[in-house]
C-alpha cells in the first residue's frame, strides 16, 4: 500500500476526527478545548473502556461517544470492524488515539488509509509498547519526551510527526515524568491535528521513516 501520510483538507470546513481513549482524556480535553470547532471537529469519541472519563468528556461537549469493550465481541477483529464502521458513520477522516490502549488490526487501518495517529510517551523508536515511562526509568534515562506519529501495523513504527523532550535527570517515579511530559503531550497533538487538517504533512523524500511538514501554500 502507497502511503500518502496526508490528511488534506478539501474545503474550508474543519477536518473531521475521531478520538479513541482509554482513561482520564486529558489528551481529548486539549483537543476538544484548543481544535475543536477550528480547524477539526471531533464527531466521535470511542473507548476500549465503558468508565473511561474520557467519555464523559466527550459527552460534555456534545460529542457522540460509545464504548467498544473487547469483551463485548467475539474477538478483536470484531471490535475493530463495528469501531471502525462507527467512526466513519459519523463522518471521521483522521482517527486521533489519545491515550487509546488496545491494538488495532490491518483492517481497521485500511478503512482509515494513512489516517491513523497515536501520541506515545517515549522519543520512539526508544521504548515502544506499553509502560514507555516505566521502561525509560528502568533504563535510566535523563531525558524524556514524547511522540506524535502515524500508525502503521507495527508497534508504534509508523512515521514521526513531530516529538518534544524534556530532562529530567532526578526523576524516580512515572508519575514525576508523565505530569512532566503531560503538557507536550497536549501540544504536540494538538499541533499534529492542526497541520493535518491543513494538509501540510508530506512523506519526507530524504527518509521515509520521518514526516516533513510543508509551508501553508505547498
């Protein structure tokens, strides 16, 4: 499959996205309260939990948002067809997962063809998968960060969009780390959205593990 990386937008209404959550939302809240209504418009918000708060974030808002528990189905690949077919009954182009702890499969990335982000909180391809903060404390890292990138099927291998970092050379707990990296989570996502839903995030030709973004008018 061809990747294009790019969320371009075809008029002047906002992008529409969807947000998948796990937990708190604190991601979704910075999307909900900093893009939403601008330049994107957040039409659905789906978690892999029913208590998740994110949700009731979400509802606040006016947003539509349902739960789609593995345990619901008869295995994965059922609840990423009946997500998958939710998500784009209400419109979405770009799905945001925000804190969204369960795979998906190939065939949930196909019906969003190089439309999937993920913010994970390690500068990749430093500490993939679960527990990222735990796994760099472990290893002793000073400085930490986080990366906003696209989704492809491996485990967080897709292109990087954008990473900030921060030096933490005294940090013990994750707790310590994650209310550090927390507000550039919430930038960089927010910023990622943004360039998207202008159409400004091209395949970088000199390294395709990387995205370039372009002037506004390219």
């Amino acid at each position: 499959m061809r990747h294009s990386y790019r969320a371009a937008r075809v008029s002047a209404e906002p992008l529409p996205i969807a947000v998948l959550v796990s937990g708190e939302g604190t991601n979704l809240q910075a999307l909900l309260d900093r893009v939403h209504g601008g330049a994107a418009r957040i039409v659905a918000v789906a978690s892999s939990r029913r208590d998740a708060r994110g949700l009731q974030r979400a509802r606040a808002a006016g947003v539509a948002a349902e739960a789609f528990e593995r345990s619901a189905y008869p295995g994965r690949a059922e609840r990423d067809d009946a997500l998958a077919g939710w998500l784009l009954e209400r419109g979405a182009r770009l799905v945001v997962l925000a804190g969204y702890m369960e795979l998906l499969g190939e065939a949930f990335l196909e019906r969003f063809p190089d439309g999937v982000v993920n913010v994970h909180p390690s500068l990749l391809p430093a500490f993939p998968g679960l527990a990222a903060v735990e796994q760099a404390l472990a290893y002793g890292v000073r400085v930490f960060g986080v990366t906003v990138h696209y989704v492809d099927g491996g485990m967080d291998t897709g292109p990087v969009i954008l990473q900030g970092a921060v030096e933490l050379p005294g940090a013990r707990e994750p707790s310590e780390v994650m209310a550090a990296i927390r507000p550039i989570e919430h930038d960089l996502l927010v910023t990622a959205v943004e360039l998207a839903a202008a159409g400004r995030l091209r395949p970088d030709p000199a390294n395709p593990r990387r995205i370039a973004i372009v002037e506004a008018d390219g």
